[in-house]
C-alpha cells in the first residue's frame, strides 16, 4: 500500500489536514475529496470556477500517482446548490467527456466556505 499526502495536505488557512491525499492498494486509487483550494484558500469564483479548481485538484493527485483520466472508476460529487448541477456537468464533461466513469452526485453543506467537492477512485493493473 502506497499512501500519498500523508502529511494530510493543507486545509483552509493551512490547517493540517489528518488523512491522506490519496492512497494506492493492488491497483486501486482511492483519492479523498478535493474542493476549489490554491494555497490553503478556497480560490474566488462562482461554480464553474470552483468546479475547474477541484477537478484539477483531483487530476494533480491522479498524475502524481501515475493514473489519468482513463483510469478513473468512479467519481463522488457534492454540491452545495442543487441549481449548480447543469453548470458542473458541464465543466465535469470537459475532463471526463472520453473516459466518463461512474459517478454519484449530491447536494450537501460543506464543512468550509465552497461550492463543491470531488474525489475519486481509480484502476489500473500493476505494470500498466
């Protein structure tokens, strides 16, 4: 098992976060969920933006660890407003529109002051 982060990462106002980035097992990725941060801060922008912001969040993890986009399994979405749901498909079609994986998506609270979040799970077979 390969863990990736384990630092925790940086939350709002650089907050050390306690879990993992992401963590490797027998070809799986698991990545933990990513919201619209640059440098410890939600960045500014309405859902498009913070959509970009988190999915790029999440595609730096994935390429740290040697998946792309083809390799990705599942995505679990949140959203703080339901009327936002248009306007992330979109933005989520742009990164996954040749390699849509599974995907969930929810509306809830969120624990800091964004938009959205987004994780993952990825696949792909040793040696590949």
């Amino acid at each position: 098992m390969k863990r990736y982060g384990v630092e925790g990462g940086k939350g709002q106002g650089g907050a050390v976060m306690p879990f993992s980035r992401a963590v490797e097992a027998d070809g799986w990725l698991y990545v933990s969920g990513q919201t619209p941060m640059e440098n410890g801060e939600v960045i500014e922008g309405g859902i498009v933006a913070q959509s970009h912001k988190a999915i790029q969040n999440v595609f730096a993890i994935l390429k740290e660890a040697g998946y792309g986009a083809e390799h990705v399994v599942r995505c679990g979405v949140w959203l703080d407003d339901p009327r936002d749901f248009a306007s992330f498909n979109k933005v989520f079609k742009e990164y996954f529109g040749e390699h849509p994986p599974a995907r969930a998506c929810v509306v809830s609270s969120m624990v800091i002051d964004c938009k959205v979040e987004v994780d993952c799970v990825a696949y792909k077979k040793a040696g590949a």
